[in-house]
C-alpha cells in the first residue's frame, strides 16, 4: 500500500505530522510507502537522521491555511500540498498512491478529492463518516463537514454509505440508522427529514429505525446516525469537548475526595480516557469518492496520526468503494424516487 499524508496539514505540522508517520512504520509491511506530500526541504529537516525507504517525499511548493476559502484555495493553489496530494490518490497520477490523508482545510480536502478524484458512481455529494465513541461502544455519523446543506437525497446515499461503511470496517452484522430529529414521532423534524425518512422507510435492505434525539445516541440507540454536515460537525466537536471535560472533572473530584483512592483508580482513567479520546480514532472517510480520502483531526498529534494510518490500511483492505457502488446499484433508485415522491407530496400541501 502506498498512502500519501499530508505533511503540511493541522495546526501541528509539520513536526507532530512526520513524528506520527515515524511512529507509524511498524504498522507497514515491507513494500509498503508513505508518501509525505509538502517543502521537500521543510520535510527532510524535520526528519533529520531518520532514513527509511518507505519514507519517501513529494515536494509540494505550496499550503492551504485552514482560514482559507476551500473551492477558490483548490483553485488558486495548484501547487498545494492538499492539490498534490488528491492528485496522487486520483485515477491520472503517473504514480498513484491507494489513499490520501490530510489534517488540514477540511473543506480544501473535500473540494480537491472532489475534484481531481471524482466521484463514485451513483454518489451524488461525497459525505465524512466518523466513529464516535458512545457508553455503549461507537457508532457512525455521517455527516460531520463536508456537506452542511444537503438535499434529501444526499443524506439518503449517506445513510446507505455509512451503513455500508459500518459492515465491513466496523464488523457491524446488521446496523441500525437512524436520523437526527426533534423528537421521535414520524411528523417531527424539518421538511427535508421527513423526505429522507419516506426514502429510507421505503429503501429495501436497510435496517432503518427511524428519528434518534440527541440524548439517546451515547446510550447505543443507533449504529448510524445521518444528519447534515452542520449539525453533524457540531455534534462532533459538542461531543469531544464534553468527553475530555468529564474526563478531568471525574480526576479533579477523585483526587479532591481521595489522593491514594486516585492510584488505585488510574487504570480506569486511562481506560476511559483511550476509549473516549478524538486521538485513538485518527480519522473519518470521506465517503463518496473514487478513491480513499481519509479526514483527521486539524489538532492531529502523533498518535492521531499513527491511528489515522492504521485506519487507512483497514478501510483499504475492506474494498469498501465497490461495495458502496454495488449497494447505490440496487437501492439507489428507489432512495431517489421515495425522496421524490414526498417532495411532490408536501409541496402540493404548501399554502399559496
């Protein structure tokens, strides 16, 4: 395998960046590479005396800042390191690598995947999948950045991506979805989430459940969960500052209440500190592509870096694009159609 990082990408590269894909070797065979896409010379300083042949570099002269406007950055960038980077993981590259991974301008890596990658077959708008670990184990939510205004028949093909995704990379045998909603009953909710419903009650095959409120989803209500990449982003970073809170509010009240009682308590801690830490997940997918695209944390450390490569090789191995593909095949039309169907409904009931 062959997986290009973007060496320029988070608030902490490009040290954390490189130091992370040095962590990361032992998880490589031996013909396997990764590709460090930034300043050829930047790169080779922060690897100093470290020489592997699986590390190799591709220069690239420029970098999107995380301020930027992703679509005119893409543009006007062509030498970036993100450009550079989907151009290697695209159909076209002399030398293409199998996957591309950035913690950079979440929305530039969205655009240029989009772009220079395309589009799987039967994918309306690529989606970001992340595993979001609950009390009960984790489940996927999709979408959490890269489309914050949807239609319904995107987050439809979400729904049947993120399923897809939870099959084969998460060993979920039968995976529940859900949607965000106000409340559970089938008339809550926004014009649009009672036409994603209508589509995923009639899509065959899904194990669709129906509306999930917010409060439910860390009790194991779901295994999927779709919602637009706004409230999704939100939910993403509500729910990573809420777990590191807690975790520090449960060791400044045990450390108050008992010093010794701490000691004995630390593996739990660090238990639940790994098991609800952003870092141990490394990466989301952008699902959607014709590629692999994997999205990390823009406060990417090296150990987020070293779960992100890991991630990437069993998403890899998983062929996870062809199954996406096969399953929009047979369901797709009918997710567009129910959608369809609703649409016309509800516009029909609209007063004039």
């Amino acid at each position: 395998m062959r997986i290009a990082i973007d060496a320029m990408g988070g608030d902490n590269a490009p040290g954390a960046i490189l130091q992370g894909c040095i962590e990361a070797l032992p998880l490589l065979d031996a013909d396997d590479a990764l590709v460090l896409v930034g300043p050829r010379d930047l790169i080779e300083s922060n690897l100093g005396d470290v020489s592997d042949p699986r590390l190799q570099i591709e220069h690239a002269d420029d970098v999107i800042a995380m301020h930027e406007s992703p679509v005119e950055a893409v543009r006007q960038k062509p030498e970036s390191s993100i450009v550079k980077l989907c151009k290697l993981a695209s159909r076209k590259a002399d030398r293409p690598v199998d996957a591309a991974v950035s913690a950079g301008n979440t929305g530039a890596m969205v655009s240029a995947a989009t772009m220079f990658m395309r589009r799987l077959r039967g994918v309306h708008r690529p989606g970001i999948a992340a595993v979001i670990p609950s009390f009960g184990g984790h489940f996927v939510l999709c979408d959490v950045g890269a489309n914050p205004e949807p239609r319904s028949s995107h987050l439809a093909q979400y729904a049947v991506m993120a399923e897809t995704y939870a099959r084969l990379a998460l060993g979920i045998e039968r995976p529940r979805i859900a949607q965000i909603s106000i409340g559970t009953e089938a008339g809550k909710g926004t014009r649009m989430t009672r036409e994603v419903r209508a589509a995923l009650e009639q899509a065959p095959g899904l194990n669709y459940i129906g509306y999930v409120e917010g409060r439910e989803l860390f009790e194991g209500a779901a295994d999927v969960v779709v919602t637009d990449g706004f409230v999704g982003n939100s939910m993403l970073k509500l729910s990573e500052g809420l777990a590191a809170g807690l975790l520090r509010a449960i060791v400044r009240e045990v450390m108050e209440y008992d010093g010794s009682l701490a000691a004995k308590l630390q593996p739990v801690l660090i238990s639940l500190k790994r098991k609800n830490d952003y870092h141990e997940y490394g990466a989301a997918p952008l699902l959607g592509v014709n590629g692999v695209c994997m999205i990390s944390h823009g406060s990417s450390e090296p150990r987020t870096v070293v779960s992100a490569i890991r991630m990437t090789r069993d998403y890899l191995k998983s062929d996870i694009n062809q199954a996406i593909i096969n399953r929009l095949a047979d369901i797709g039309p009918a997710l567009d159609r129910a959608a369809s169907e609703i649409a016309s409904e509800e516009a029909l009931q609209e007063p004039a």
